[in-house]
C-alpha cells in the first residue's frame, strides 16, 4: 500500500456526483476481500480504499515500486533483520524428498490408464501438490538460497525441474530476478499479463480460461514479451530433462512421463496452492497496493511463498526465516492488507466484477519515464512560446 493511499469513507464532502447516483462506496460491491492483522485509524479491515478500478486498463502507477523503500526502513529501524540473510542447508534435502517422491510415483503408475480415477486423483492431490512445491524450490533456488555458491544452486535447481516434465529453471531465473528489481515494469516485468490478454480474456469465462491454464500463461508469455538469449545453463537444463524423459520412458513406458506433466498441469491450475500466482501480485478492494502476503497453513508446502511482501522485501531472507522476519517487524507488515486463503482467491478471482486481467498495477520503464518528460517538456517550451 502506498504512504499516501487512504480508505474512501463516507463523509459529508464526499463528492456523490462522481459515482453515478450510488448512495456509498459499498454499495452494489462485493464485501471488501483483504485483511489486516492490526487495525489502525487508517485501514479497519472492512472499508473498501477506493471505487472500483476500470475493467479496460490495467492500474497505472507514477510513484517506484514500494519494496526498496520499506527495505530501507525496516534495515534502519531493525539493523539485526541481517541476521537472517543467508542460505538454507534444509532446502536441498526438501527437493531431494520430493523428487524421490515423484518419480517413485511416476514408477508405480505405470501400468494405470492415464484417464483412470486413480491416475487422475494421484496427479493432482499428490503430483500437483509435490510439482508446486518444486515450482517453488525453483524460485528458492532462484535467489541462490540453497547453497553459498551460484553453479550448484542452478545445478540443483535443474535437478528440481527433472519431475516438471518441461525445462524451464534456468529461464526462470533471468525473468524472475526482472521481476523483484522491475516491478510491475510494462515490457520486461513477465509476470504482468499483456494486452492482448485483457482484450480476450476480461470476463468470467476468460477468467476461468486462465485461471485453469495459468501455467501455460506463465511458460508462454516471456516468449513473446522479452525473449531471452540462450546460455550454457540454458542449454544444460534441456538436455538434462531431455535424457532424463528418455530413460523414463525407455525405461518405464510413457506413462510415468504422463503422469509427471499432468502432475504440473495440475499444480498451475485450479489447484489450492495455484492461488498464489494470483494472490501476489493483483490489485483488490480499490488498493493501489500491488504486492500481497498470505499466512495461511498452505505455507507449509510452498516454501512459505505466502510470506510475500517479505520476501520481496527481503529476497535474501530464506523461505524458513521469513515467519521470523514478519515478526521482527510486526509495525510494518501487520497494518499491510493479506489474503486470509488461497482458494478464495481464485474463486474471487473468477467471479468478482472487480476483479480480473485489469486489476494488475504497471508503470512505465525508466527509458519511457525519461521519453515521456522530455516530451512533456518540450511541449510546454512550444506552448510558451506560442503565449508569446
């Protein structure tokens, strides 16, 4: 939540005129989503801060990302949060554990019919869980949090990828390091939906669309966004998982294979961990607000990716540590809007009019920031010179 951002309450100066006969500010919306741990004279947890957002934009921002700044303060009011910086040695054992669960269950499922209730019911309570939390043991690895060094981290992170079915780690380490220094940057932030996807998809059955094939939004749009250029890591982790899905299914028949890119259908689709993708970063209750936590139990197999606003905050606090983290500074994250589920998310997601594609906050990159003044200026310069 920006400094400035405060709830719109109803008072004598209000200014009716502007909202089309309505009588409040609540009226004819959906209860107010988000929560606060603490309430305060500004946020008591149930005012919606604004009316709700234009379905046909996205939420554009002038002012920077809100991470750096909070960064700094709580380094100055808690000199000790530095203390908690660092690797895991934990995470390592946790990838090992779940990739041996994975391709042990891929195994035992070879002889099942892929559309059975037993394959499909395996895939997406056991699969779905356990290739999530690999999804995120990537984005752990991400931030070089497993071990001290660069290579073995990105060795362990294609090691992670192996029961994913598909590469991806090494890519996903270029946009997503973009994502936590250019937040919300239209054009080199991926994880903003683009236009095209607000065009097609800004209704319910659109929403659904995505919510369900969220995980082909997310491996496809960097493609067309902000393509990368290929490295060595690039290149070792195709031909890690290339040999690996080939000694699987030599090995074991395809079905094994089946069962793992399902398992991470599943896991970036209407799965209950799959809120995440939304809930982060999505704009809710008239918020300008554009990073949100959540500390619900699901945390346990996420890596704590719900402690978010922490995390980008602090992105190298490991995923054990970040609990400890929002509790060394309660006054700066108790009073910031979270999500109290998951689930919720994504059916609010789906079914909320002001809720949608639009509700994501953009601002313009730097170079366009500069264009953009130096235009605005040099138009002012002609108009005074005309005045004269």
């Amino acid at each position: 939540m920006t400094g400035t951002q405060e709830p719109i309450k109803l008072s004598p100066g209000a200014d009716f005129s502007l909202y089309g006969g309505a009588e409040s500010f609540a009226e004819g919306r959906s209860p107010r989503r988000t929560t606060i741990a603490s309430e305060s004279v500004k946020d008591d947890g149930k005012t919606h801060f604004g009316p709700p957002q234009d379905p046909s934009d996205f939420l554009w921002l002038l002012t920077e990302e809100p991470h750096r700044s909070r960064r700094m303060a709580i380094l100055k009011a808690h000199p000790e949060v530095t203390k908690l910086m660092g690797h895991e040695p934990l995470t390592k054992f946790v990838v090992f554990g779940v990739v041996a669960l994975q391709v042990s269950l891929a195994i035992m499922l070879r002889h099942t019919r892929p559309l059975s209730p037993l394959f499909i019911t395996c895939a997406y309570v056991i699969g779905g869980t356990a290739n999530h939390n690999l999804f995120l043991a990537i984005h752990e690895i991400t931030h070089n949090l497993a071990f001290k060094g660069i290579a073995v981290n990105k060795a362990l992170a294609i090691f992670a990828n192996l029961p994913i079915g598909i590469p991806y780690s090494a890519a996903f380490k270029k946009y997503h390091i973009e994502h936590h220094k250019q937040l919300g940057e239209d054009g080199v932030d991926t994880d903003l939906p683009s236009r095209l996807e607000l065009l097609c998809l800004n209704n319910v059955l659109g929403k659904v669309f995505f919510a369900t094939f969220q995980i082909l939004f997310y491996a496809l749009r960097p493609t067309f966004v902000r393509a990368q250029q290929l490295t060595t890591w690039h290149y070792l982790n195709i031909v890690a998982q290339l040999v690996f899905d080939y000694v699987l299914v030599k090995s074991f028949g395809v079905r094994p294979l089946i069962y793992l890119i399902t398992s991470s259908f599943f896991a970036g689709s209407l799965h209950p961990l799959a809120g995440h993708f939304i809930a982060e970063h999505y704009v809710w209750d008239g918020l300008e607000q554009e990073t949100y936590s959540y500390y619900g139990p699901l945390n346990v197999l996420a890596y704590n990716v719900g402690y978010h606003n922490e995390h980008h905050d602090f992105p190298s606090v490991p995923w054990t540590r970040l609990p400890a983290l929002r509790a060394l500074a309660p006054e700066f994250y108790d009073t910031i809007p979270s999500h109290p589920s998951w689930p919720m998310v994504t059916i609010n997601f789906i079914r909320d009019k002001e809720a949608g594609i639009f509700a994501r906050a953009k601002r313009l990159t730097k170079d366009k920031r500069l264009s953009e003044a130096a235009k605005a200026a040099k138009a002012e310069v002609k108009s005074n010179e005309s005045d004269e």
